[in-house]
C-alpha cells in the first residue's frame, strides 16, 4: 500500500494530451461564454432603434446580465462544491444557453432584461467552475500559461459574436443572433462525457477508483495501483474572516487590487457594450462598428497570452502598470479622428490592456494571498470587480445621454485606465516597503 499525494502527482506531471484535452474543452466552454456576454454590444444599435430605448435605458439593460453574473458566480461556486464541478458547469451552460435561445423571442426590454439576468446566472458560474478545474489539472511550471491559453476562449467568444453579427444582422435580424445559442447546447452531451470531474471533489466523496483513473491520464508513469491511498493537503482556509486580508501589512495591497479589478472590468464592459453605439454614431457602418468589437477581441486574446508570458519573466506589478498606462492612452486616442489602420492599432491595444489585463489581475490576486486566504482573497477581488462590470454600461448610457463628442466619451472610459494605473504603483510600492521591513526580519531567524 502506498500514499499517493494528489497534488505532488499533478504539480510534475508532464504535459499530455489528457491536459490538452481539459484546455480545449474548458476554452470551448469560455468561447460560449464570451458569445454571449458580447453579444449585447454587438444588437445594440439595432435595439434601440427597434424599442426607442434611450442610451439610459439601453445601458441599464445592458446592466442586467452582469448583476446575474454576480449573483451566479456565488451561488454556483458553492453549489458546485457540493455537487461537483462537472455537474455545476453543465447547468450553468444549460441556463445560460437556454435563456439566450429564449431571448431571441423577446418582445420588448422587460423580457429581454430578464432573460439577460438569466443567462448572465449561468455565465457568471461557469467562468470561475471553468478556471478553478483547468487550475487544477495543469502542471505547476505551465499553470499560468496553460490558464492564459484557456482565458483567451473568452476573447474568441467575443470575435465569435462580432464576426456572426457582421453576417447574420443585415440578413436574419438581431433575434438570429441569439437562436444561434442552440449549437452550443448541442454539444453538452460532450461536454458531459469528455470533461473530467475534479479529482479533489472525487477524493472529498470517496471515489478514489474514479480518482485514481484520472490520476493515472494526468500522469501514466505513476502506474496507480487498486489499493494505493490519495491523500489532499488542505488548502482551503476554515472560516476565513475578510479582515484576515488586511493584516500582516496586507492593507494597501488588498485596496489596491480592489481598485485595479473595479476600474479594469468597467473599462471591459464599457466598451464591448458601447463601441459599435459610438462607431456608428460616429459615422462608420454597422459592419464596420461591429468590427471594431472584432479587433478588441482580438487583442484581448493577444494581450492574455502575452501578458501572462511577460508576467511569470518580470514583475507581474510592473506589467500591469503599464498595461494600464497603455489601455487609458489607446481608449483616449479612439475618439480623434485617425486613419483606419491606426484606429484599428489602438482598438487592438485597447483590448490588449483590458481584457487581457483581467488575467494578470487574477494572478496578482493569487500571489498577493497565501494559501488560507487565497480563496477569500480571489472572491472579494473578483465581486468588487464584477462591480465595475454592472457600471460599465451604465456609464456609458449615461455618456451617451448628455450628447457628449466623441472625444470625450472614450476620454471619460479611460479615466479608469489611469485610476487603476496608479493603484498597482500604490501596491508595488507598498510591496517594495514591505519586503524592505521583513528582510531583516528573515535573514536574523535564519
């Protein structure tokens, strides 16, 4: 009989193709996901055209499914604790895929406004389900990136939803749109059958043969044995308070993330839910308007690649900082008037340093906590953020409802850009103090 420690077994393991397979299907998950939280941006213009909604209400509808998604990422990340990951991702894909077909017969913004809170339950369960099991399974020396690769389905979720949208709009109307959710929701038998189940949960509920099988895809030299032992380390602080984020010189930092996650994710949803709106009152055609979402996908799936590379070779402070920099520099410069392939450049920037930016944000977030209060230190970040997510849209409604220029509309989005800039200098200079404190503190107990 031998202890097998199930994370020693999965930190070393080499990369397979049973990881490569978990990376695909959980990015195919945030592909879905990512269609549809930006298809909003892309029907707007139509919407409000269609129903007369002002840019308030229009924003304020756009507010709908992201209220959902806070209220999603807490129910089903406990609910997937007792049941399982797998069972908690495969409804949360059935409800947010099932409202979004049903938001294709809406009538006016009352019904579209409730199937959105629906389907934003479902997709603020899944990404954080999805994130947690490819966390799990990949090694520790490919971690970071493997989860950046996987991350970047959420950006080719949001191309997905621009490119249909350039096609089916002119063509079938903005209800086409939403019935295309039906092909997805095909593929949950799949999903069902090709995605593992957390091999912690399995352990928690004394399945170890199922454990030990996977166990044995994760790493095929370890040769598990019937009667081999899978012990965990508990990881997982037990009543954990939120005051346990600001001790031990925590305070600043914990602060700071809080500001950077608020102001990063408002910039996100503000644009992709206002940058067609304002490209076509700027002058250019739907399609082109809907393009320009395309190439802020685009460098969003750029920007989390590369952020994650630059971050795990520098420091991952520093890289922020200067994404942040970048993001309020390129969204100020989209309202003067540049020739396309410079307005295309600083699109592509702009989703480089916002959505990629999330990504290194999560990672700061993990390296910030240690391991007892990692959990509550990732949740709080991620809640305040989801915050500055339901503002987004609302702010830019509001923009658009005092007929303010062009200019001054993206000048007004990347004021969080700058906000969120200073805030990591804040951290990074609490960091560089605290380190400066404990050093000695170290090198007299060794």
């Amino acid at each position: 009989m031998r202890k097998i420690d199930v994370h020693e077994v999965i930190d070393n393991a080499r990369f397979s193709r049973f990881h490569w397979m978990v990376m695909c299907w959980c990015a195919l998950l945030l592909i879905f996901d990512g269609y549809d939280l930006f298809i909003y941006g892309v029907v707007l213009p139509v919407l409000m055209k269609e129903w007369g909604m002002t840019p308030l209400q229009a924003g304020a509808l756009g507010s709908y499914a992201l209220f959902g998604m806070m209220f999603g990422a807490l129910a089903f990340g406990s609910l997937a604790d007792k049941i399982g990951r797998k069972k908690g991702i495969a409804i949360c894909f059935a409800l947010f895929s099932g409202a979004t077909i049903i938001n294709g017969f809406a009538s006016n913004p009352t019904e579209f406004g409730i199937c959105r809170f629906l389907a934003g339950l479902g997709c603020g369960g899944l990404m954080p389900n999805a994130v947690a099991l490819m966390n799990e399974y990949a090694p520790k020396k490919l971690r970071s990136t493997l989860v950046a690769i996987m991350f970047s389905g959420y950006s080719l979720g949001g191309m997905l939803s621009a490119g249909v949208g350039i096609y089916m709009l002119p063509r079938f109307g903005w209800e086409a749109m939403f019935f295309a959710a039906a092909v997805p929701l095909l593929l949950l038998p799949l999903i069902l059958y090709f995605l593992p189940e957390s091999v912690g949960f399995l352990v928690r509920q004394g399945r170890s043969a199922q454990a030990r099988a996977i166990l044995n895809r994760v790493d095929d030299s370890r040769a598990l044995q019937a009667d081999d032992v899978l012990e965990m380390s508990e990881t997982k602080g037990k009543g954990v308070a939120v005051l346990e984020l600001f001790r031990d010189g925590r305070a600043v930092r914990t602060l700071s993330i809080w500001v950077a996650f608020f102001c990063c994710l408002l910039m996100v949803y503000a644009l992709s839910s206002w940058l067609p709106k304002l490209m076509a009152n700027a002058g250019y055609s739907l399609g082109s308007s809907l393009s320009f979402l395309l190439a802020l996908n685009f460098g969003g799936m750029f920007g989390a690649i590369f952020g994650g590379w630059l971050g795990d070779r520098f420091n991952l402070i520093k890289v922020m900082v200067g994404f942040f920099v970048a993001a309020a520099a390129s969204i100020s410069l989209l309202g003067v008037n540049s020739p396309m392939p410079v307005l295309y450049l600083l699109i592509f920037v702009a989703g480089a340093t916002t959505i990629g930016t999330q990504i290194l944000l999560y990672a700061g977030a993990a390296q910030l906590y240690g391991l007892s209060i990692r959990s509550t230190g990732l949740g709080w970040a991620s809640g305040i953020g989801r915050n500055g997510a339901i503002v987004g849209p609302l702010l830019g409604g509001a923009l658009m409802g005092i007929n303010l220029p062009l200019q001054l509309n993206f000048m007004a989005f990347a004021v969080p850009g700058v906000a969120a800039a200073l805030a990591m200098l804040v951290y990074s200079l609490n960091e560089r103090r605290s380190q400066a404190v404990t050093a000695p503190l170290m090198a007299a107990k060794a």
